[in-house]
C-alpha cells in the first residue's frame, strides 16, 4: 500500500487535550492535499466484570452530544503513564473499585481517519470495592447489568458509544453468546 508523504505540517491549535494539526501532504500520484490532524495521546477503557458475570457501566452525561450516553470507564493516558496504570486509576475513579486482574485484550484506533487517538481495551476481573475519586466536572452513575440486560441495551440500540459497543460484543462472544 503506497503512502502519504508529509511535506509540512502546521498547528493551528494547542490544548490541554488535543492539539489540531494541518499537514499538506503528498499522494502517490504526485499531487497534494490538506489533512487535518487531532492528535490525542491515547486512551483506556475497562470492561469491568464481576464473579457472576455482570458487567459494572456508567451512565455518563457527554457535552459535546449533548446527552448522557452508557459507557464503560475510561480516560486518557497521562504523559509518561503505562496503559495498564491508566486502566487501574480510571477504574477506581470512575467506579469505585479496584482489580486484581487487570488484563489487556486490545488496542485499536478510534477514528483514523483524522485523529492519532489509540485506545487500549482491558478486562478487569477480581473486583473489589474501594472509593471514587471523580474530576469536578464528570457526571456519572455506576450500574451493574447482567448478560441479559447487556443484550436488550444493545438489541435496543441503546448503547451509542463504539468503544463501549466493541467491548460488550467481545464480552457477548466469550460468554458463548
């Protein structure tokens, strides 16, 4: 597969979150064109799941659509933090808990046509109840659904977030599903 060439790149943005680049590239044919970048330090989300099987989720109020959307814990990777620390700290953040294991089933790209953004997928499994520690400024609500519930949230089309989507479907596969 033949690639893109970046011949130079402009940031038009610097945040505390993402920064917006502009590069002019060049494509295999010679010719040139824009893409614009949102560069994003990468990611974590845990499935979360207890000894019966359920799965812990959070409703979570999301501004930039403007509605509380169900959700699998997880936040961004802090500079210089391994993913599996990332994966434990927004666990315990986020809901509550804690695990004692914590392990990585997949690392993919959220939405590459435009942005670096990795996110990296773990299953925690030994869960055992610790405290929140919220941002100021997060809305969430923790709840527990078992399998069938999970499979009517879904049915439904309840679920909107991808992240959340692929790890249910994961989890619906290795519950024999």
């Amino acid at each position: 597969m033949s690639e893109l060439k970046k011949i130079e790149g402009k940031y038009i943005y610097r945040g505390k979150i993402i920064n917006l680049r502009v590069d002019r590239v060049s494509l295999p044919s010679g010719r040139e064109t824009i893409r614009e970048v949102v560069e994003y330090r990468g990611s974590v989300a845990i499935l979360p799941l207890f000894e019966n099987g359920d799965v812990l989720l959070l409703k979570q109020f999301r501004y930039p659509v403007g509605e509380g959307l169900i959700e699998l814990p997880a936040g961004k990777i802090e500079e210089g933090e391994d993913s599996r620390f990332t994966a434990e700290r927004e666990l315990e953040e986020e809901t509550g808990y804690r695990a004692a294991e914590m392990e990585k089933i997949a690392s993919f790209y959220l939405a590459p046509g435009y942005s670096t953004e990795e996110m990296h997928l773990f299953v925690a499994r030994d869960l055992q109840k610790s405290s929140t520690n919220l941002d100021f400024d997060e809305i969430i609500e923790p709840f527990r659904a078992g399998k069938g519930e999970i499979e009517g949230l879904l049915k439904e089309g309840r679920i909107k977030d991808a992240k959340t989507l692929l790890a249910l479907y994961y989890y619906l596969l290795e519950e024999g599903s």
